[in-house]
C-alpha cells in the first residue's frame, strides 16, 4: 500500500518535472527571433536556431517572430508631380525586423507592420515624386528617365523612420506599376510624338551631314579623276601630233611634189564633203586638181 503511494508520487512528480520543463525549453526555427518578456516587459532576445529557455509563464513568456525578409505592396494611390500631373503608382517594399523588441512593441505582428510600412511608404513617395517632373517617369531617353533615383531618394527616407518608429529594416523599395488618370493620358501620347520627333530630327540630320560628307568625297574624287584623265588625254594628243608632224616631215623629203598633191586632196575632202556644191576659181589651189588632176 506505502510502495503504491510512493509510486504514484513519483510519477506525479516526474509528470510535473516534465510540464515545468517543457514551459522553460522551447525550440526557435531558423529565421525567426524570440523576445522574452518578464511580466510583459521585454527583457532579452534570442536571434539563433536552437534551444533555448526561460523561467515558466507567467514569469517569462518567449514571443516568436519571423524575422525573414518579406514582399509589402503599397495600395494604389494617386500622387502629384513637380509640374502638377497626377499619377497613381503601386509601390513595392522588401523588408524586415530590424529590432524585434521595438517591432514587438510597435506593431507586434507582420500584418500591423505592413499596414504601418504602407503609410510610411506612401508619404515618401508623395514627398519624393514631388521634387520630379512627369518627365522622369515615362521618358524614353536614358538621360530623361529618372526612376532609379527616386527609389533610392525613397528608400532613403523610409529606411530611417520605419527603423525608428517601428523596429523595421526596409532593405528596398521599388516602383511596381504606374498608372495614368485619363485625363493626363493625352498628354503622356503628346510628350512620347515630341520625344520621338526629335529622335527623327536627329536622325535625318545625322544622316544629311554623312550624305554631304560622301558627295563631297565623291566629287572630289570625280574631280580627281577627271582632272587626270584631262591630263592623260592631252599628253597622248601632243604625242601623236609630234608623231604627225614627224610623218608629215619624213614624206615631204621623200616626194615635195607627191606630198603636196596627198595634202591638196585632204583638203578637197574636208572643204567639200560628200554633198558640196561649190562655185570657185579652179586656177587657184587646191581647186586647180580638179581642172587637171593629172598634172
């Protein structure tokens, strides 16, 4: 009967060993952090995988958070441009728990902080937007589009606030989607015509000038060419009228009265021609072959 006793005491005891320590160990996952609160005052933080442990509830209680970076999506908004043009833009954030006591107080779960994160988010990028034209956003140019700098001009301004208000490290911000009311979408057409006529202006002038460039090598090239073969043409020309007047020199001192006679035929041939009818003196040369061809 005392044995008996004695047994049920033990496992009673062993039964209230293993409730205590199970209220004192607990197992943090990979990723997450644990606050440890002493009478619901933050107290310390676990930020390693692994076992750990606390005094049982109600002394200590462990508060796990997951402390992975997640994705927030801003809700629509309309927001106002330097040169007054309204667009509505969804923004997108990656952040995270940077202070996982103050996040505890602050917000206390992740979709509290993203709520938080969504305001702190829209007045950056109302701030922001507001030092920019329309320009910036929907230019084609390399030089006009100004997207990266207003990302980096709003993270800039929600990483400190969110980190001080909220315990929350926003490690990017990004612009996800933008959209027009449609009173401004007319505009938006006009601006790209703009943009897409000086493109072609540059283009055609770009073009003119490299046409001029090769006419102008053209010509000169041409004018080259010409100038040589001019100058080839001349050179064979008083060559063969030297050798002309050579053959010419060469057959008067053979035969004077031969060579006379060939010369007044050509004569008659080029005067004449083949249907010449002319009236003249035959006693004066050359026409005095015609009267006496065989002299």
């Amino acid at each position: 009967m005392q044995q008996a006793m004695w047994r049920r005491v033990a496992v009673a005891l062993t039964v209230a060993l293993v409730i205590i320590l199970s209220s004192m160990l607990f197992s943090l996952s990979e990723g997450r952090v644990a606050v440890i609160t002493l009478f619901e005052n933050p107290i310390g933080v676990y930020d390693t995988a692994g076992l750990k442990w606390k005094l049982p509830y109600p002394f200590q209680r462990a508060y796990i958070l997951d402390a992975r970076s997640r994705l927030c999506e801003t809700r629509l908004t309309e927001t106002l441009t330097r040169d007054k043009k309204n667009v509505i833009l969804i923004t997108y954030s990656v952040w995270k728990i940077g202070e996982p006591i103050r996040f505890l107080q602050a917000v206390g779960n992740a979709r509290s902080a993203e709520a938080k994160l969504d305001g702190v988010v829209t007045n950056a990028k109302n701030a922001v937007l507001g030092n920019y034209d329309f320009s910036a956003l929907v230019s084609k140019s390399a030089d006009g589009q100004r997207i990266d700098e207003i990302e980096k001009a709003m993270l800039e301004d929600v990483k400190q606030e969110a980190r001080a208000r909220y315990g929350i490290d926003v490690v990017q911000i990004g612009l996800q989607r933008l959209a027009l009311p449609e009173e401004n979408i007319e505009y938006v057409f006009d601006q790209m015509k703009a943009e897409r006529a000086q493109y072609a202006a540059r283009f055609r002038a770009d073009g003119e000038k490299e046409a001029a460039r090769v006419r102008a090598e053209t010509d000169l090239q041409v004018a080259k060419l010409r100038a040589e073969g001019e100058e080839k043409a001349e050179t064979i020309h008083g060559n063969a009228e030297a050798d002309a007047a050579k053959i010419y020199a060469s057959a008067h001192k053979l035969d004077p009265e031969f060579y006379t006679f060939l010369r007044s035929l050509d004569s008659l041939e080029k005067i004449l021609g083949d249907e010449a009818t002319v009236v003249l003196d035959t006693d004066s040369a050359p026409f005095d072959m015609l009267k006496n061809p065989g002299r």
